[in-house]
C-alpha cells in the first residue's frame, strides 16, 4: 500500500467573485442561481428560485464536511441550525 501525503489539499478557486467558505469550498450566486467549487472543480449548480437544490448543496457541503457547519451557514445567509433543519428535511 502506498503512503499518503500530508500535503494540504489544492485550494485553488476559480471563479475570483466566489465566495469562499472554509479552505476547499468557493460560492458563487448570481441572477442566474448557484455553483459551487469543490477544490477547484464544479460540484453543485442550482438555478434562481430553485431553494431545494440550494439548501440540498449546503447540507452535501455540510455531510461531506468540506466545511464546518457555521461556515457554510453563514455563506449561504442561514443560521447554523437552520443546516440542521434542511438537514433532516432531506432524511425524511
């Protein structure tokens, strides 16, 4: 088996407007809608009005814990527990 690095991951964002949201995860909303960038890479696209997918993106970035929870609360104009409620909305 191979070793793994202890080198941090590639941060990189690029979209220069996104909004980061911890180290890995950058925000970009417009009159379009959303895309989010995961370590560089496009990883969630949603479209104006469409709240679902927004709040679905933010609890995938929660669940998969690119960033903490305040953190992504914040980006996304919610409260920390308001990702908890939008999180077990998705489980049910």
């Amino acid at each position: 088996m191979g070793l793994m690095s202890a080198e941090p991951f590639f941060t990189f964002n690029p979209v220069p407007d996104a909004t980061p949201i911890g180290q890995a995860v950058g925000l970009l909303e417009d009159e379009h809608g959303g895309q989010v960038f995961l370590h560089g890479l496009l990883a969630y696209v949603w479209d104006t009005g469409d709240a679902a997918a927004r709040r679905a993106t933010a609890v995938g970035l929660w669940r998969i814990k690119a960033a903490t929870a305040s953190q992504i609360a914040a980006a996304f104009g919610a409260g920390e527990g308001t990702i908890w409620r939008w999180h077990r909305a998705l489980e049910s």
